[in-house]
C-alpha cells in the first residue's frame, strides 16, 4: 500500500465530530481535515455572489469557478479566493444554507475531487458525512459519531453561551439540526450514511475526553492486529 492511514469520522450535525477529530488526529499524529469546511465555503461564496440558491447552475458555476484552499498555519484554516474565511463560514448564515448547496451534485462533484487530493497521501483523520461511503471507502478506520438530537442542541446552546451569545433556546436549535440532518440524510447524490464496516460510537452521556478514548483504543487494537498478523506472515 503506498498511501498511509485514514481515519474517517462521518456523522450528523453536532455530534462531536470536528473537536473529536482534532484531538485524535493531534494523538494518533496525523492531520486533521474538516470536509464541512469546504462545503461551507462554498456556500459562502453562493450567498456572496448573489446566485440564488434554488438556482442549480448558477450554483455549480460558482463552485466550479472559486478557488477553496484549507492550510494548516498550523491550525487548519479556509480560503476562499485567497481570503481568509474561517471565522465568516461559521455564521448563522451560512449554516442554514450549506444544506442545500451541498445536496448538488455538482458542488459535490468539485469537492470531491478537492477532498481527495487532500487526502493522497492518507495520514489524516477526516470527518464529514459521506467519507466512510464515497468519499474515503477504503480507510483504514471508519467511526460514525452520533449522539440524540436534544445532547446535541444541549451542547450547542453551551457552546454558545460561552462564546456570549443568548437569545436562542435549546429547541430552536434541535430544530435547526433536524432540518439540516433531514436534508443531508434524503438528498440524492452521497447522503449522510452510516458505513456498513463503521464503527458505531453513540456518545450520549459521554464527554469529548470519553470519545476520543474509544476511538484511539479501537485504532491501537486494529493495528495491533495487523502488525501481528504482518509478522505470522
Ligand atoms: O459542524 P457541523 O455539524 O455544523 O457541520 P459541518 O461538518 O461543518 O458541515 C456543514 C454541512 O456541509 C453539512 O450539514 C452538510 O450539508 C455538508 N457536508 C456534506 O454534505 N458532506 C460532507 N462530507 C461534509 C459536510
Ligand atoms: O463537528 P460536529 O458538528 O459534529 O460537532 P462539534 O462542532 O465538534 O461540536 C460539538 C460540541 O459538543 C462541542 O462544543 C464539544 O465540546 C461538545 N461535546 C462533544 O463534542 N462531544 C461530547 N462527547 C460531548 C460534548
């Protein structure tokens, strides 16, 4: 094999998915990589180009034609035609509407593309919704995160409140993150789907410490494994 290690973590809105994955990715050495990011982007540049989002091929032409870069400085950050993005793609904004530019084939299809070269080499933990199906189908490691609706909205309405922001109510977000789940879960072209050779962590109840455990064990068990059955060979 010439590519090294990939770990694919895939699951819905909030789960836990990006401050699991860095810190795993910061125990096991490899690098992290937010495929939401990328998504995210580009729905920034949609809203920013005045493309209407029900409009298919104004939004794969913007798509098609904006460059979107992560660089690792060293925390992974997001560029969208050279501008520094990171903080503006996590805006209400464009929350609520990276769902729906997201479920277009061909954003898909440009991302896709952007995701694996990201990827080459392997050494990187990846997280999104689809890495464990299509995006990575041959990593070495697939979890899928996920923990009920209202743990998810609980945790962040926490977040929020620690970052000053009041206002919202625990079910204003738990609907928000249905409505996303909902529509990453029925579009057409590469779902969110629980791979069927994923490890399953439901992590209710269970802190971020709690995870990131389960998941460096199960790695450190399979390759184990794996360098035993190397050496009976
Ligand atoms: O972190 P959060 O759960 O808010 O979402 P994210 O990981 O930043 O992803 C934002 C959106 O991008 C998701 O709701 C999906 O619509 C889309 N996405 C996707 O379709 N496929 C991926 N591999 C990753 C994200
Ligand atoms: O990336 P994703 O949308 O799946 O989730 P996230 O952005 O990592 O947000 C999860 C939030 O829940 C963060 O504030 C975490 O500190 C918190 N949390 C967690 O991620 N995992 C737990 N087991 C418990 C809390």
């Amino acid at each position: 094999k010439s590519r090294l290690p990939v770990v694919a973590i895939d699951g819905p809105a909030g789960a836990g998915k990006s401050t699991v994955s860095r810190l795993v990715a910061q125990r096991l050495g490899l690098t992290y990589l937010d495929t939401g990011a990328l998504y995210r982007a580009v729905t920034w540049a949609v809203l920013r180009s005045g493309v209407p989002l029900a409009d298919a091929v104004g939004v794969a032409e913007v798509a098609a034609s904006t460059p979107v870069e992560l660089r690792w400085q060293p925390d992974l950050r997001v560029f969208v035609a050279g501008e520094d993005c990171t903080d503006i793609i996590r805006t209400p904004e464009v929350t609520q509407a990276v769902s729906q530019v997201a479920a277009q084939p061909a954003v898909r299809q440009v991302l896709l593309y952007i995701q694996r070269q990201y990827g080459q080499r392997g050494g990187i933990v990846v997280e999104g919704r689809d890495i464990g199906t299509t995006v990575f189908p041959t990593a070495e490691l697939k979890i899928f995160l996920t923990a009920s609706v209202q743990e998810r909205a609980q945790r962040r309405w926490q977040e929020l409140q620690q970052q000053g922001i009041t206002g919202l109510d625990v079910a204003a977000i738990a609907q928000a993150i249905q409505k996303r789940d909902a529509q990453d879960s029925q579009r057409q072209v590469s779902p969110l789907r629980q791979a069927a050779d994923a490890v399953v962590i439901d992590s209710d109840g269970l802190d971020v410490a709690g995870v990131v455990a389960q998941i460096v064990a199960v790695w450190q068990t399979r390759s184990q494994f794996q360098s035993q059955s190397a050496a009976q060979l």
